[in-house]
C-alpha cells in the first residue's frame, strides 16, 4: 500500500448539517473517511492523504483535527468492526504493531502512526476503559515521547475526558431510509453487492441489508459495499462468533470484541 503523506487542509469548512452524500455522519466531522477508503480500494496504486494536523488549539481549522482522528476511530469500529477499540489496539501494541497483511491496520501505522500519534487515540482509550490498560512502562514511554507541556496541537489524550468528542460518527445511523440496491449472486457463490446513494448510515445498512440474504449454513455472505460519491468500502462478511460485519482477516476481527 502505497500512501503519500500531504500536507493539505482536509477541507472540513464549518461545522454544521451538510447534504454532500460522501460523508459519512452528514457533518465535517467525518471529512477524512474518503480519504481513507479511497487509499484502501487503491492497493496498488498512489493515494495521497492529509497529514496529521498540526494547527494552534484556538485555529479556525480545529475541526480538521477532529475529522482527522474521527478517521482512525471509524476504521476501528466500523471497518474492523472492533466494538471494543481499546482491547484491539492493546493486542494491536503488544503484538509489536504488526499488521499482518491487514491493509485497514497497515493504512492504520501509515496514516495515524507514521510518528507514533496513534499513541495519543490508544492512550485516550485505554484510560476510558477499565480492565483494559498496556502497563506502567507503557505509560512512562509514552509521557516521554509526548509530554503535556510540549503538546501544542489537538490531541485525543490531552485537554478534558474527551477533547476532541470523538465517537460522533454515525456510520450505524438507523434514521436514515435506505437509498440503493442489494444485488445478490446465487448462495453457492456467496457475493452480493450493496449499492448506496450515500455514505450516511451505510453501515447500518450493511446489517439490515444483509439480513434479508438466505441463511448459509457454517458459511459467510461476501458483501462488496460500494457508496456512489466514494467508490468501493471493501468487501465485507458478517462474523458468526461476534455477529458483526468486518472487513479483512477474521482473525484481526475477532481481537478487538
């Protein structure tokens, strides 16, 4: 996977309800998902993506940090489909940061880790989330490596319970109607295409959409999601020990629930 690091306004513009159908929440929090998606449907190719942003707290692009961090937590919850972050990042981290031949985790250590910030997401989670916590060498290395009075920039961690109020993006937004088509092959082939309008709520979706597929026995549904305005989502499966849609290799799925 080939990602080129750009630094460039992610183009959040100002907050607020919009009705440009690529973005995922229906607000600018959730900006930098295409980004994302569009870097993973490129394997083999050169996608350009934002750098993390670096901009004073007070700056009128604050909300580009905000959609920027909003980006690694959605590819956690809804593309991993860990509904429980703060336990897979910790097997992610005492595993060495390995992605395995996981592209969501490999696009996860080039565009969130690429000078170790994914500390910052992971340690704002882990301090959230009890019984789930890397050790006190963790810590020591990492108030080192990013100490409270040398932080200048937005961060997950520092500033408040939730500084940046993450856990706004609403992929799983059950008020939207669905606007698309479910186009499904025979189940001895197991694939089927969902078609979307828009990315608002499309995970949501995914799960009602996928329901209606008949029930194969021991086997999965290989579901490619695919959104107009963005491209190709990935191809999802829905996991039989967790009951949640993924994408990727099931055993990454699994450590994160």
């Amino acid at each position: 996977m080939n990602i080129r690091l750009v630094d460039r306004e992610i183009g959040c513009g100002e907050y607020g309800v919009t009705s440009d159908p690529s973005l995922v929440d229906g607000t600018r929090d959730s900006a930098f998902i295409p980004y994302l998606h569009r870097a993973l449907a490129n394997a083999e190719g050169a996608t350009e993506v934002p750098v993390m942003p670096r901009r004073p707290w007070l700056d009128e692009s604050f909300r580009d940090v905000i959609a920027y961090w909003e980006g690694a937590y959605y590819a956690l919850l809804y593309l991993l489909g860990w509904s429980n972050p703060a336990q897979g990042l910790l097997w992610f981290y005492q595993n060495g940061k390995q992605p395995l031949g996981e592209p969501v985790l490999e696009a996860i250590k080039a565009i969130w880790d690429n000078e170790g910030q994914l500390s910052l997401l992971a340690a704002w989670l882990w301090k959230n989330e009890r019984g789930v916590d890397p050790g006190p060498q963790w810590w020591h290395e990492f108030e080192r490596q990013f100490p409270q009075d040398r932080m200048t920039y937005p961060n997950p961690f520092y500033g408040g319970g939730n500084p940046l109020h993450l856990r706004h993006i609403k992929a799983a937004d059950s008020n939207v109607p669905f606007c698309g088509r479910l186009l499904a092959g025979t189940s001895k082939e197991r694939t089927a295409v969902l078609l979307l309008e828009r990315a608002t709520g499309w995970y949501f979706q995914l799960g009602q959409q996928g329901a209606r597929l008949p029930v194969l026995q021991g086997r999965s549904w290989h579901v490619d999601v695919v959104v107009k305005p963005i491209g190709w989502l990935g191809m999802f499966r829905q996991s039989r020990s967790t009951g949640r849609w993924f994408r990727g290799k099931h055993s990454v799925h699994i450590e994160g629930n």
